[in-house]
C-alpha cells in the first residue's frame, strides 16, 4: 500500500493544510460527543472506558491506542504514511484541547444539538483528512490490513472490530447511547459528501461496484467497491481503498 505520493497537479500545501484542519475537527468533533453525554463513537466508547479505569485524559489514551494500533501494522506489513502518524497525536491532543474549552451540557435540547454539531463536524473532518491523500488512520488501516491478510470482507472486519471496541469499552466504562447510534447511521453519507467536496486532484470514494457495507451501513462505497486508489496518487484502479472501508454509502 503506497500512501505517499502526490496525486498529479495536486497542490501540496492545500493538502497539507486539509489534512491537519481534518484531524484536529475529528478531535474537536469527538469531544462535542463526549460533552452531549448522549452516547460517543464506537472508539470513542473505548477510549472514554479506558479513561475511567486509568484516570488518563481522554486525549492521552486516543493517542496511546493509535500507537498501539499502529504497532499491529507491522505484522501485517502495513505501511504508514504522514497522515497515519499525525493521526495518533493529532486528534488526541485536540480532542483534550476542547474538551478544556467546552463545559458540559445541561438539558436535553442542548445535549442534542451538541450531539448533531460533532456527528457533522465528524463527517467534515474526516472528508478533510482522507481526500488529502496521506493515508489512512491507525484504526482503519487495522481494518484494511486485516481484510487483505485474511481474505475476509471489510464488511465483516469491520463489524468485528467495531463491535469487540465498544463492547470492550461499554464494559470499561464508556458512554453507549442514542449518539452511539446516530453516529453510526449519518458518519457515512455525511463523510462521503464531504469526501467528494474536498477532493484534491480525483475523486475519492468514486466507486466502480457494488458489494458490502460497515457494521451500521449499507452500500459500495464502505464495503467491497473497487475504485481509484487516493493513496497512489494516479488514478490507477488498484485495491479497496481505506475510504470505501470507512464510508457506508
């Protein structure tokens, strides 16, 4: 998996810009969930459990999961890229940053509409961070690893993954509620609108087929689809690409 190179006639510094805009509103977006106290992402679910058992901010243990993450890359001979690496510090440090801003939220219109602004803000940060091409996250390069290793479909991987991470984490401690579910259901056409608006030089998540879905959607574009790879940079039809893994359709 090659994640470095620069898409032809694609701008350096705009991609660089997207892609640390994206991580630091997917940390602020993941922040504005724990503050709605209506239920987090399924990650989110695990980091926050690990946080109540540890006493470690929620930031820190987001960035020592990525780093542990990342460590199961080796053996299945993942390769990271800038994005992957900033990922892990990125978002943590972020999300810890606005959770020092913002205060919790009392009553429950307020704990809603603070839930509805992080699930979109989610869905634009990470439209941000993948259409500028330096590579998946920890998380979903896991997924995509694992689902080349073994054959098995991202579908599948997915729900697996998804489902040990928050049954792990509700068990820890985590906060699984109705935000849980809204995330799940609105993360993939929200993400893959804002994926295609912030194209840099192609058009990622432009599938070429039709097969799969994550563990709460359904469609190409998260599942099974084969298309242009963002990470190769030329418009080369290659492998499933980490936004067809992470985008329900």
């Amino acid at each position: 998996m090659s994640i470095t190179a620069v898409p032809r006639g694609a701008h350096l510094t705009r991609r660089l810009i997207q892609l640390y805009v994206g991580l630091a509103l997917y940390g602020t977006s993941s922040a504005l969930l724990v503050r709605a106290g209506l239920g987090l992402e399924p990650w989110g679910v695990l980091h926050q459990g690990l946080a109540e058992r540890t006493g470690l901010s929620i930031g820190v243990v987001s960035i020592i999961v990525g780093a542990a993450v990342l460590l199961l890359w080796i053996p299945i001979r993942q390769r990271p890229g800038l994005g992957t690496v900033s990922n892990v510090f990125v978002v943590g440090i972020a999300m810890d940053g606005t959770l020092a801003l913002v205060p919790d939220v009392q009553g429950l219109a307020a704990q809603i509409a603070v839930m509805a602004a992080g699930v979109v803000v989610n869905g634009v940060a990470t439209g941000l961070y993948i259409a500028a091409r330096f590579g998946p996250g920890p998380r979903d390069g896991l997924m995509t690893g694992l689902h080349r290793l073994t054959g098995r479909s991202i579908r599948l991987v997915r729900t697996l993954l998804e489902v040990a991470v928050v049954v792990t984490g509700f068990l820890l401690g985590g906060t699984l509620g109705a935000g849980t579910v809204v995330y799940a259901l609105a993360i993939g056409p929200l993400a893959q609108f804002f994926l295609r608006f912030f194209a840099v030089g192609g058009k990622p998540g432009a599938e070429t087929g039709a097969d799969g879905g994550g563990a709460a959607g359904k469609g190409s574009a998260r599942g099974e689809a084969v298309a242009s790879a963002p990470d190769d940079g030329d418009g080369a039809v290659t492998a499933r690409t980490p936004e067809q893994a992470i985008l329900p359709k």
